[in-house]
C-alpha cells in the first residue's frame, strides 16, 4: 500500500459509501481460471469475465488497469493510502465495497473484493478472518462505489452520526393513553406548569370557602 501524503484535502469516506451492493458471482468451472483480476471487475461490473480477460491480454492485471477498467464505466475509485487513512477522522466501514490487491504466495499477489465483513474471490464468498489481511499482506487498496449502488444514501448514517427522532414534544397519543390532548406546555417548563395548576387549585378553595362563609 501506498504511503501517500499528509498535504492536501482530507478524504470524506462516508462519500464512497453504498447503499446497495448486489455483486455479479459469475458461475461455470471454468470463470474460476480466467485469472481474479478479471474475476474481481465482473463481480464488480457485470461484465463477463472472459471479455475482461481479453482486454487485459495477460495473466497479471495491473493497478492501472483495474481503476481505468473502473472509471470508464462510471465508477469512482479512491486509491488509499497509509496517510488518507490515519489522517481523516472518517473511517471506512461496512458499507464500503474495497478492491484490494494481496501477497498471496511469494511474488505472486491476487485481487478480491471486500463488503460487509464478506471476502469475494473467483466468485466464491468468505467470511472475513480479521488475521487474512496479515496472512496475505496488502498490496495495494482503493474504495470503489458506482451512481446505482447510492440511490438510496438516505439511509447511510454518517460516522458518529445520531439518529433522528421525531420532532415535537411526547404526546399521550404516542404513549398509547386514552384521553384528550394534555394543554401545552407554556415556556418555564415541568415547574411552571405545576405552578400554574397549584394555583388554580388553591383558587378554586379560596371561593368555595367565600361561599360556605
């Protein structure tokens, strides 16, 4: 992985997130041999494994081949590094889908595709083992999210984000009791208001107490 630069804007992850993420798991025993370049970017895009792998024209799939791959067909890819990722306080998550390249045996690496504590590669699934990215060292990682898989970022809650309730005050009726609606409560609160009905209370004694008179 890149170390990359402290200079410069700080990176907002929360904007590479995806609301929907349906991965394309190609089948056919023989997908599995086409190389997991060309397996990671159809799983990605949809795009037929083989016709990848006739565009590459070689069994190593370089990082400039995979982001450009990438970003004709609309995708926005972000190259992390070790200096976006420790200087922003937006974390990945999740939500995020991470193309990442890995050691996978001495001078030999491999391509697969995290989302949602799940490991994809050659089409086939895995949960992810938080020791994997130590067994098999990261060479190189980007964030990839597509227009489709935000249509709905709504629903994304942003790192440290609350949730937001309703507006307005606790009613009876939210409660569940019977009844007629309580008055408002006028401006000093609890104490103002109970205030306010001690003193009708006592008001209503005082002419009882004129009429027995």
């Amino acid at each position: 992985m890149d170390r990359g630069f402290y200079n410069g804007r700080r990176v907002e992850f929360a904007n590479y997130a995806a609301s929907v993420f349906n991965p394309y798991l190609w089948g056919g025993p023989f997908r599995s041999s086409v190389g997991c370049g060309a397996s990671a970017l159809a799983l990605l895009t949809g795009i037929a494994p083989e016709v990848i792998a006739k565009k590459n024209g070689g069994e190593h799939y370089s990082d400039g081949f995979m982001v450009r791959f990438l970003r004709v067909r609309g995708f926005s890819v972000l190259n992390l590094t070790l200096c976006n990722l420790s200087a922003t306080p937006s974390k990945i998550g999740r939500e995020h889908v991470v193309l990442l390249s890995q050691l996978f045996r001495k001078n030999e690496g491999t391509w697969g595709v995290i989302h949602n504590d799940t490991y994809y590669h050659n089409f086939s699934s895995y949960l992810l083992d938080t020791l994997s990215l130590l067994r098999k060292p990261i060479l190189s990682a980007y964030l990839v999210v597509h227009p489709r898989w935000r249509s709905d970022r709504s629903k994304i809650a942003r790192p440290g984000s609350k949730p937001r309730g309703k507006r307005g005050g606790l009613t009876l009726a939210a409660l569940g009791l019977a009844g007629s609606r309580a008055p408002k409560m006028p401006p000093g609160g609890v104490w103002r208001a109970a205030y306010q009905v001690n003193s009708r209370t006592e008001a209503t004694r005082s002419a009882n107490r004129k009429v027995n008179e």
